[in-house]
C-alpha cells in the first residue's frame, strides 16, 4: 500500500512541476534528437510490421536509418537491422524474409535476411547505388532500381543472389518497381 502511495504522490509531483515550467522554443539539439518514422512494410499475413527509424548520429556525425519490426496488434518494436543505412523494407510473399536496401558496403546494395533477424545475404555488389527492392510475386525474384551511369534502370536478381539483369535502360527516376501476378 506504501509503494502504491508513493507511485501516486510522485506522479502527482512530477505532473505539477511540468506544468510550471514555461515553454520554451526547440533547440538545434532538440531537432536533432526528433526520430523518423517511415517505409512502412505489412507482412502478407498482416501480423507484423516493418519499418525504417531514421535518427542523428551526432558521435558519428551522420544520419542512421534502421529496420525495426512491431506486432500489428501492438507490443514491443524489435530492432530488425544495425546497419547505417537500411531502407526500404519488403516482405517476401511467404513472409519468412525481407529484402532491403543497405549501405552495408558503402553504396546501396540489396539484401535479403530471414525475419528472425540471421542470414543476412548481400545479393548485389555495385559500385553505385541499388534501391527500392520489390520481391516477385512467386518469391523467387528481387526487381529493384540501379543507379546508372545514364540514369536509373530496372534490374531483377534471383532471391538467391543468381542472375542479375537489366530489365530496362536508363529514364525511370522515381520509379519502383511492382511486379503483376
């Protein structure tokens, strides 16, 4: 009864003295410290959730976006990636993995992993950047955007890593590809 006392009186104290303190205008610091939220990814089942958190690095210098995933229902987020750069998170239509891009190895590459958060597998190797993966509708293939010499371009990678392509030359900036049933 003591501590259910206490929980009260201190929620009550810290209530009153928020209220007293005057607003002040935001801070570099505090714009600094805002996180993003965005790239929202639901899984086939509709059970989970990915997403990106983008947020400032100030030791490093730099901005991080990471991977988290959180329970449709609600619950705990669960940090799915550590990378410093990991965007663009799509399900594989069974559900079991996630292809994403990653700037793992200094460019945008694409990458699969296994939901459970092992067997991360680096699936392209290009010297500029390889964006917005988009799985096939069979599981079996990875379309995403290249960044070319002349422009951005549509290539398709085998889930596995095999037999990347060019499915189309350079003009499709903005562009992500969809794959039809």
């Amino acid at each position: 009864m003591k501590n259910l006392l206490f929980a009260c009186l201190l929620s009550v104290f810290l209530c009153l003295s928020i209220q007293g303190q005057a607003p002040r205008p935001m801070t570099f610091d505090d714009i600094m410290a805002l996180k993003t939220v965005a790239n929202t990814a639901i899984s086939p089942d509709g059970k989970f959730i990915a997403y990106t958190v983008s947020y400032a690095d100030m030791k490093e210098n730099e901005r991080r976006t990471e991977i988290w995933m959180v329970a449709a229902n609600g619950g705990q987020a669960r940090r799915f990636t550590y990378g410093k750069n990991d965007t663009a998170p799509q399900w594989s239509p069974d559900g079991t993995r996630i292809a994403f891009a990653s700037q793992a190895s200094g460019n945008l590459d694409i990458y699969i992993m296994e939901t459970s958060g092992s067997q991360r597998r680096r699936l392209t190797y290009h010297s500029r950047n390889s964006l917005s993966p988009s799985w096939s509708p069979d599981g079996m293939y990875i379309a995403f955007v290249f960044e070319g010499f002349n422009g951005y371009e549509i290539h398709v990678v085998g889930a596995d890593g095999s037999g990347e392509r060019r499915i189309s030359y350079a003009g499709v900036a903005g562009s992500t590809p969809l794959w039809l049933p």
